[in-house]
C-alpha cells in the first residue's frame, strides 16, 4: 500500500465508488411510493401529456433523484473541506452558520409573504441562498479582521456564535408566521429533495461546477494544511489564499445544496468519515470519493424516505437525521 | 349515603341558576363567529388575534391565540366565560385556578360544528336561537346531499399549503378531519381518504399517482386575479393529471373555508356547485 502510486490507488478505488454513484441514480427513479411500468414511462408512442407513469418517472423521480445526486456530492465534499480547512473532524458545512443564514433567509421569505421568482428559483429557496451567502460573508469579515490571513479559530467560534445568533433571530420571525407559514418554515427546515421540476438544478449548475473546479484544485492545498498552517507554509504553499479558495468554495457549495434542497443534515460529517476510513486519508482520493459516495448515499437515503411510509412520503431530512444522529454519536465515542 | 344526599340536595337547591356570562373572551375565531351570530356579540369581550369575522370583531381587544394566550390580559378583563381549545392545558389549568369559569373546545368534524353551536348557545342564554342557527345549517347541508345525491363522487385533493409559483411542500387533506368532511359532503372523494391523518404531506409522485379531477386550494394569501392565475399555472407541469387538463383547479382565498363555524353551510355549497356544477343547473 505505501509503495503503490497516487494514480494506482485512484483507478483502483474511484472506479467503485463510481459505480456505486451510478447504480444509484440509475436504480433511484425505478422506486417509489407507486407502482409504475417502466417500460409505458419510457414508451414513445404515447403522448407525454397522458402518460402518468413517464410523469411520474420524468416529472416526480428524475428530478429527485438528481437533486439528490448534487445536493449529497456538494453537501460531502462541502464537509471534507471544511474539516481540512478548520482541522476539525467534528466540522460539517453547516458548522461555519451556512444553514442558519439560509434557514433564515428562507424564513423571512416565507412569513412575508416573498413571492417573487429569482431566475426560475422561488422566493424561499433564492432568499435561502441570499441568507446563506449573508452568514459567511459575516463570519469571513470577522476572521480576517484581526489577522493576517484567516484565523481557523475565528472562523469556528465567529461561525459557532452566528449559529446561536441567526437561530435566536429565526425564533423571533416565527413569532410572526401563521399556521400554515409555521408549516412550511418547519418543512423546509428537514431537508426535502421532491423538487417537482429541473428548473432548480440547472440555475444551481454553474455553481456547482465552479466549486468542483475549485475543490479539485484544493486537493492538494488540503493535504498541505493538514499537517498545520506554518508547515504548509515551508512546503510553499500560499496559504492564505488556499484557505480563503477552500472557505469560499465550500461556502457556495453549501449554499446552492441548501437552495436545492434545504438544510440536509448530517450527510457532510458521515461521508468524509466513512470514505477516510476506506481510502486513507489523501484529499486527492478523499474528495473525488466523497463526491461519488454522497450522492449514492443520499440518493439511497431519498430511496428509504420515498418507500419506507408508502403511500405517504418522508422528507429525506428525516432519514439522514435518523442516521447520522447515532453515527456521529459513534463517532465521538471512537474518537474518545 | 346520607352524605350524598345532602351534597346533592345542596347543588340542587343552594345554587340559582347562574346568569348568562356577559364578558366573554374567545380565543377561538370559530366560536366567535356564532356568538355573533346567535345574538350573543355583545357579551364579547375580546378575541383572538387572528379573529376578523364578522365585521363587529375590528373594535375588540386581542388576547393572543391558540400558541400565545395572554393570560395576564385576559384575567385583567375579568371575563365570566373564556372559550379556549381543548390543547390549552396550561392556560385551562390556569384560569381555573383563578377561578374563571371556561368553555372547551374541540376541533373535529363536520357534525361536530352545529353541536357545538348548540352548546354555546346553551351556554351563553341564546339556547333558542343557536338551535336555530343550528338547524338551519343542518338544511341546508342535507339540500346540497339532496342535489348531488346519486351522482358520482369526484376524485378530488384540497390543498391547505404549498411554496408559492411551485408543486414543493405540498400539504393537503387527509381522510379524517373538518376539511375531509367538507369535501365528502359536497359530493367529492378524497384522493387521500386512505391516509388517516388531519394532513397529508404531498410528494409530485402522490399526487401523480392519486389522479386528482379536481384540485381545491384553499390558500387566504393568493387573493388577486394574476397571483391565483400564476399559482394555478404552477400544476401544467403535471399535465397528466386531469384536474389539470379539465382545467379544474380553484382557489379558495376567504377564510370562511377553513373556519368550523356558521358558515358551513354555505361553504359545503361553494365547495357542491365547484364540485358538481351540472347539479345546480349552470
């Protein structure tokens, strides 16, 4: 193992997790809360508007299950870097205020009535990702304030403290929300893939594709900071700019993940653990691994919460959590 | 046994009658509603922050609602009477300490709503005339049974909530509860009749696979003409469904449809002639 190549380990592992990627996508529409013929979805003789199985596949499943497929990837790698980037393996994407901002955002659009469409996103999941990019952008300007560069311990006790404060502040706009508000608002905070259309995928897109270019060049800036700032620096790495490319990069990530499909927890702290404990703990092989395993797992996870209650449908939130609680538990436990 | 007679004796005879209460505070905007109908207005007190029906309640003091009564505001009106839901333990445990006589009540189904109105009008001294309200509804919902009666029931969902301009968070009526009454009665079947809840969370597939040939929304905040026509586009998307291609997707944006109180009656018929339009001879 230790004399092998980088490029060995990478064709010997990634083609699996690939595969398991794949399997999951392909398998996910196939299942659901209904019985449907594949083979009537996927008939072209009849007309779209008829056929309820090809809506059903095409219209309800497809859009979930990549939904799924992108929120788990970004939602994984999102957390691997953090945790590089904080040297905290208790770190998730959310840990830095992300999901507090957007929850909030998405609050205010909800109890106010915000009904407006920003670029094909409806008012809750457009002002989640203003809300988002809100809290970082707090959390960023306080670490760098008073240091040269970016100070990790800033940036968790500053993300820590906005956590704390922006849930205070989304406790104050409930007040104001009705019945039905305080239903969506608790609704959108589980985490729901059942995105209805590919509208939200395509604007969530180029964001998605900018933070992966990043995360891939982060690979091995990542690897760099693991054995500690001053070190990195002596290995010639620039590293202020590399923890504010890790901090931005997964910022967004999180945020469009959040604007797809709400604050879904715990997929950012079980993946990169589990993948590390499969594939070592090289970014190189840790990032393109937990792409390809979190969005298996959260397409497999949106599975179970489809079929698990049928005929009603679970928001796949519930399932993650159900989950993740426990491991994280086990986690910690493992680590003391 | 001679003990038992004597505490029976003393309620029998000791207690008068007590009188109609004349300061009644009510946080539940369906009871409200048949005070005011029943001739009983002037005994209110105050109401719930989020009654605004009928007209007459604009004026009155608020007092908080089902999540936040205001127990302080509410003992400071000396009331003889507060309506308050059966899930307010804390607040019942309280006035009843403080000695304030309450009226509890239920959120169930249809029949429900007129035994209730005879009960605050037992309650308030407008007996007679809340058994007139009472009747009255009662008519005019077995007419509307009488109109569509023999005619097939229509598949149909009611929509409580969604994400505005999208199908995301749909929560709609399950089998059991007022809203699942309501839609029975006027000649509809629930696409979700099976499901034993107050409220169902809809998934695309759900409602996909469910068919709907109606969609009724019933949503206060799309009150004009482009948003409701905006919010019905949203459903094209699932163009298989037949509420969609028939073009039968309403929404309701008065409250009255939602609210268990005297205008039931009149709601089971909006809901009958949306439903069965054949029936009452458009």
């Amino acid at each position: 193992m230790t004399t092998t190549t980088l490029g060995g380990r990478m064709w010997r592992t990634l083609p699996w997790f690939a595969a398991l990627a794949i399997l999951a996508i392909a398998g996910g529409p196939l299942v659901g809360s209904t019985h449907i013929s594949l083979r009537r979805a996927l008939d072209p003789t009849l007309p779209f508007a008829d056929n309820v199985d090809a809506q059903i596949f095409f219209v309800a499943r497809l859009p979930r299950t990549l939904a799924g497929a992108m929120v788990g990837s970004m939602l994984a790698c999102a957390g691997v870097v953090f945790q590089g980037l904080l040297r905290n393996p208790l770190a998730t994407p959310f840990t830095l205020g992300v999901s507090a901002g957007a929850a909030l955002g998405a609050m205010l659009a909800i109890t106010f009535g915000w009904s407006f469409a920003w670029l094909g996103i409806p008012a809750a999941p457009a002002a989640s990702f203003i809300g988002s990019l809100v809290a970082v952008g707090i959390v960023y300007a306080l670490a760098q304030a008073r240091h040269r560069g970016l100070s990790t311990n800033v940036l968790l006790l500053a993300g820590v403290t906005m956590n704390a404060f922006f849930s205070a502040l989304i406790l104050f706009v409930q007040y104001f929300a009705d019945f039905g508000q305080t239903y969506r608002i608790l609704r959108w905070l589980m985490g729901d893939l059942d995105v209805s259309s590919y509208e939200p995928l395509v604007t969530a897109l180029p964001l998605v594709l900018v933070s992966f270019a990043v995360f891939a060049w982060l690979a091995r800036p990542l690897n760099l900071l693991s054995l500690g700032p001053e070190s990195a620096g002596t290995h010639g790495l620039d590293v202020t700019r590399a923890q504010r490319a890790a901090f931005v990069s997964a910022s967004l990530a999180t945020g469009a993940a959040v604007s797809v499909g709400g604050p879904v927890g715990f997929v950012g702290i079980i993946i990169p653990h589990l993948v590390r404990l499969m594939v070592g703990s090289d970014h190189r092989l840790v990032l393109p691994a937990s792409a390809l395993f979190g969005a298996a797992f959260l397409v497999g996870c949106d599975v179970i919460a489809r079929t698990v209650m049928a005929p009603v449908e679970l928001p796949v939130g519930v399932i993650t959590a159900l989950i993740g609680g426990p491991f994280f538990l086990w986690l910690l436990l493992r680590r003391a | 046994m001679k003990y038992l007679l004597a505490i029976l004796a003393a309620a029998l005879l000791s207690s008068p009658p007590a009188p109609p209460p004349a300061r009644i505070v009510c946080l539940v905007p369906a009871v409200t509603e048949t005070l005011f109908a029943i001739g009983a207005g002037a005994q209110v007190a105050a109401v719930s922050s989020f009654d605004n029906y009928p007209p007459d309640v604009a004026g009155l003091q608020r007092v908080g609602a089902l999540l936040d009564p205001d127990v302080e505001r509410i003992l400071s009106l000396r009331p003889d009477l507060v309506v308050v839901y059966a899930s307010q333990a804390d607040l019942r445990t309280q006035l009843g300490r403080a000695g304030v006589p309450t009226y509890v009540y239920t959120h169930a189904g249809l029949p429900d709503v007129t035994t209730t109105i005879r009960e605050v009008g037992e309650r308030t001294g407008h007996g007679a005339s809340a058994s007139q309200l009472a009747g009255t509804i009662e008519r005019r919902i077995a007419t509307v049974r009488h109109t569509i009666d023999g005619l097939r029931k229509i598949p149909a969902l009611v929509v409580f909530e969604r994400e505005p301009l999208s199908l995301r968070g749909i929560y709609a009526s399950g089998g059991i509860g007022f809203i699942h009454d309501l839609l029975e009665a006027a000649g509809g079947r629930n696409v979700f009749a099976d499901v034993k809840q107050e409220a169902v969370q809809a998934t695309t597939e759900l409602v996909l696979a469910r068919r709907p040939e109606v969609i009724l929304e019933l949503r206060p905040a799309v009150t004009t003409e482009t948003d409701r026509r905006r919010e019905i586009a949203a459903w094209d998307r699932l163009g298989s469904l037949p509420a969609v291609r028939s073009k039968r997707i309403y929404i309701f944006s008065d409250q009255k449809m939602s609210i268990a109180g005297p205008r039931v009656g009149e709601v089971v018929e909006t809901l009958a002639r949306t439903l069965h339009p054949e029936a009452f001879g458009r």
